[in-house]
C-alpha cells in the first residue's frame, strides 16, 4: 500500500501559540501540493476532487491563516477567506473562480443563495455535516462584512487572476463582472459555466499553474 505523503501547507495563529497544520497529499497529488484550495460556501476540499485544500466548512479553522503555497485556488464564499488571509500575508498569487467581490449585506447574499439554488441546484456536499450549517452561517455573515474591492485594488496583476462563469446569475454575475472590467482586474470568463464548479475552471487553472507545477 502507497504511504500518503504530506505537505507543510498552513501555519496558524492561536494568540501567542503557533501551530503547523500537516495537509494529507495521496501520492497522485504531488505535482500540485503548491496549489492550495478554499472551497467555496459549505463546500469540502473532497467536493473539488483534485486539489489539496483548508476545510474551512468542516473544520475549526481561523479566518487568518498564514498560508505557505505559490497558488491560492478559491471558490467563491471562499474567496473573501483568500483575501483576507492575502491582505496580512502577501505572498501567494490568488486564482479566484466566480468570487463574491461586491458589497452586498448578508441578507441579500442569502435572497441570492435562494434564487442560486432554485435555478441551478444546491448539490449538497454529504462531506459537510448538516448540522455546520450553523456556524456556516456566522462565518457568512462575519465575510459579508468584508471589503472584498478594496483588498483587490492593492494586488498586483501578476498575482491575481479571477475567473467566472458567464451563466452565474447571482453572485459573480454581470455587475460584478462589469466592475472587475471597469477597474482593469484580469477576468477570465468562461462560456457554458455557471456559479457552480465546472470542470473547465480545472483546466484554466492547470493552464495558469502549468510552469510551476512542472
């Protein structure tokens, strides 16, 4: 049997006490154990199927973490984490897939959740239990209060990339797209893609991280 490698993938900070957390990496992962996942809204790293990944939905994670990868894949809800954590530790590139960048309150993110999940399913993740429905709920409501635009506008272009689904309707939707556009933000933007994860942000991502991962 295979022994499962792991990666050095986060530090974090627990007041004065710093605590490495060790990421398993099955043995097909390794090319990419510098790319790092933060899954969108109530959504696992399993949920992502190829990349290793912080379960921020599963487990007791803190909203700054001091993250050690080149690469910083996130999913939407998971995007505010990403910018978050890049706004005090600068020094990874952010790959963003159909982020939650406008300043909306919480209840509106929720009225959008609602209208998301009737028009393209919710397709629950079993691997998030239901009841971290809860505390989903108040980290949602802690980033909604996040200025997502302001951390943006301080990243250099050669550090970001945001992508989109041109059919997601209700969170990175045409107005978003339209401010990214309007602030010189680089935006990919993908035909036949929704707000959901598609198997073509995979491969814009291998294209994007394809150098480093030789």
């Amino acid at each position: 049997m295979a022994k499962r490698a792991h990666s050095k993938s986060v530090l974090r900070d627990h007041g004065m006490v710093q605590c490495r957390v060790r990421l398993p990496v099955s043995p097909h992962k390794n090319m990419n154990k510098k790319i790092l996942l933060i899954p969108g809204w109530m959504r696992s790293v399993a949920y992502y199927k190829k990349y290793e990944g912080i379960d921020i939905w599963k487990e007791n994670i803190p909203d700054e973490m001091n993250i050690e990868a080149d690469y910083v894949v996130a999913h939407s809800l998971g995007s505010v984490v990403a910018l978050q954590n890049w706004q005090k530790f600068p020094r990874t590139k952010l790959i963003l897939v159909n982020p939650l960048v406008l300043k909306r309150s919480f209840w509106e993110w929720m009225w959008r959740w609602i209208k998301f999940a009737l028009d393209e399913g919710p397709r629950i993740d079993k691997n998030v239990g239901i009841l971290k429905i809860f505390s989903g709920l108040k980290k949602f409501y802690q980033l909604s209060k996040i200025d997502a635009t302001g951390i943006l506008k301080n990243i250099s272009a050669n550090d970001l990339v945001i992508m989109r689904g041109c059919r997601d309707k209700f969170f990175c939707d045409n107005e978003a797209s339209g401010y990214l556009k309007k602030n010189g933000l680089s935006l990919i933007e993908i035909e036949e893609a929704a707000h959901h994860w598609n198997e073509k942000f995979d491969i814009e991502i291998d294209k994007i991280t394809k150098d480093m991962v030789k």
